[in-house]
C-alpha cells in the first residue's frame, strides 16, 4: 500500500526550501528550470551558486541562481515565489533594479528576473506580472512526477506541491489597504537604515488591520524574536512557550533586567517588555517618524541586551 502523504499549511518558505534545495543538488532540476527561462538551446556549462532572502538596498529576492554559459559568463536569475498574496508595489520593478544592479558590479554578465506561482496566480492573460519570464507550480509538479531518479523523496515534494496549488486556488487574496502598506514599507526602509542587524523582513501588501511589526535576527534561537505592537505601544522580545510559565521567567531574569523592562505574558509566549510610543499605521509616516526611531531603538537595546546575556538567561529559563 502506498502511504498517503498530507500537508496542511504549506507557505511560500516552505516552497523557497523545496526549490533551493533542488536548485543546490539537483543537475537535472537545475537544467530544466534554466530551460524554461532561456530555452533548451542555451549552453550551461557550470553552476555558481543558489541562495535563499538575498537583501540589496532595493529589497529582497527569494531565491537567487548563478550558472555560466559556454562563453563563461555568469547568469543570475533573481526568482520571486508567490503562494497567493499579492505583488508589493514596484516589486517587479525592484527586482529589475538589483539585477541592473549585479551587472554594473560585474558580478553577472546577464540577468533574468522570474516569478514562480500557481497557474492561477497569473489569470486569464498569462501576465508574468512585469518579470521577464514565469513558471508555473503546475510545471514544476510535473518535473517531479516524471523524475523518477529521485525515488521516494519526491513523493513529499509531489505532496508539498499540490497542496501549495490547493491553497493558490481557494486561498484568499488580501485586500490590500494602501496607506497601512505604505506606512509598513517606510517602516522597513526606515528600519534597514537605523538597525540593518535587526533584519526586518520585506513587508509585502498589507490589510487595514495589521499591526505588528517582527524582527527576527538570526543569530536569536528560532524560539525567539522581537515584536512591535504598534497600536499598543510594546516591543517585546517574546520566547515562544513560555506564557503558562511568566512567574519562573521573571524570577530567572530578574537580576539581569535593565530600567524600563518587565515580563509579561503575551498569548502563548513569555516577553520582556519595553514601552514605546504608540503608532497609527493609518496615518503619515512622516508624522510619527520620530516615535518610529525611537521604537527601533528600543528593539536594538532589547537585542543587544539578549546577546548579553542569553548564555546566563537561557540555562536558567530551561
């Protein structure tokens, strides 16, 4: 009896890990991609490198792959993969600009930018929505239903990839709320300039509603991150957990808080808290950029604070 296999949940990440780790140790799958952007008569010769949230001062990439063709010049192809949210505002646009960008550094003679999606993602007109080329996971399914050198390995990725077409399919598109996301992105912006060691992520389009900004280095365990309640004014460094056990936290910190801290609970996490200015996402930036530094300066005492002391503060958190 062949096992079911089902995965429920599956996000862009989950995509992104699928693909480089083809893209890394795959000759047949690399080739095959490659095929689709710049034909199966192009001479690849070599394989350079594959790289996941490749950051440039104009955004990020998901995925960037490097080969060499028969003259030795490097190729780039900058990869953008969507589920179902939308495209940020100028996002293909960006992504042009960091490969013009590769090009005036030499660090690639040609460059393609691409977009990988649920066939449904690209509607009626087969946009490649302003990337030079698209592929398809419908496509990329059926490289791995044919590749029958990857054995049984490829039935999760065949799993994998049907239920991320599910959810391109039924899954809902955000009803983007313009000022919110503008207000994000300049945060982002803001935020990569004052405190590029706090590696906020990318926003994309943003509903009315959203509120929280997260910071995430990566040198804090995958339990820990940073958090920027705006509305309420917090930015908590919250360790996933621990919320049933706030009491035993606070007794463990307690030598090594500084003025301004206290733990708290926060959902299902403990959190050392710091207050800050409350923010109105709704309303200009420019209006509250002060009270935006200083938020980012409170989750920069906050990070250097826990690479203090971590190695103290974690055995006696355990």
């Amino acid at each position: 009896m062949t096992p079911k296999v089902a995965i429920a949940g599956v996000c862009e990440r989950d995509i992104d890990l699928l693909l480089l780790e083809e893209f890394l140790s795959s000759h047949e799958f690399r080739h095959w991609f490659i095929a689709q952007i710049l034909g199966t008569e192009y001479d690849i010769r070599g394989f350079v490198n594959a790289q996941r949230s490749v950051t440039e001062s104009s955004g990020e990439s998901d995925l960037e792959v490097g080969v060499v063709d028969g003259a030795g010049s490097v190729i780039r192809l900058l990869i953008e993969n969507k589920v179902n949210a939308n495209l940020q505002p100028q996002q293909a646009e960006r992504y042009r600009e960091r490969g013009e960008l590769y090009t005036v550094r030499h660090e690639c003679a040609i460059y393609r930018t691409v977009i990988v999606a649920p066939k449904r993602y690209f509607g009626l007109d087969n946009s490649t929505k302003g990337f030079d080329s698209r592929v398809t996971y419908e496509a990329v399914l059926e490289w791995f239903q044919e590749a029958t050198v990857l054995e049984e390995r490829r039935k999760y990725k065949i799993a994998l990839l049907k239920s991320a077409i599910d959810k391109g399919n039924v899954g809902y598109q955000i009803l983007e709320d313009a000022p919110v996301t503008d207000f994000f992105r300049q945060y982002w912006e803001l935020a990569r300039e004052l405190a590029p060691e706090l590696a906020m992520k990318e926003p994309s389009s943003k509903p009315s509603r959203s509120d929280w900004v997260y910071f995430r280095p990566v040198v804090l365990p995958g339990n820990v991150e940073i958090c920027h309640k705006m509305y309420k004014g917090w930015m908590d460094l919250q360790f996933a957990g621990k919320g049933d056990h706030v009491n035993e936290m606070y007794h463990a910190l307690r030598a090594y808080l500084e003025p301004g801290m206290r733990v708290t609970r926060a959902g299902k996490s403990g959190v050392v808290r710091l207050m800050v200015p409350r923010l109105n996402r709704s309303m200009p930036f420019m209006d509250q950029k002060t009270d935006v530094c200083s938020a980012v300066g409170a989750a920069q005492s906050l990070f250097q604070w826990f690479l203090q002391h971590h190695q103290y503060m974690l055995g006696e958190m355990s």
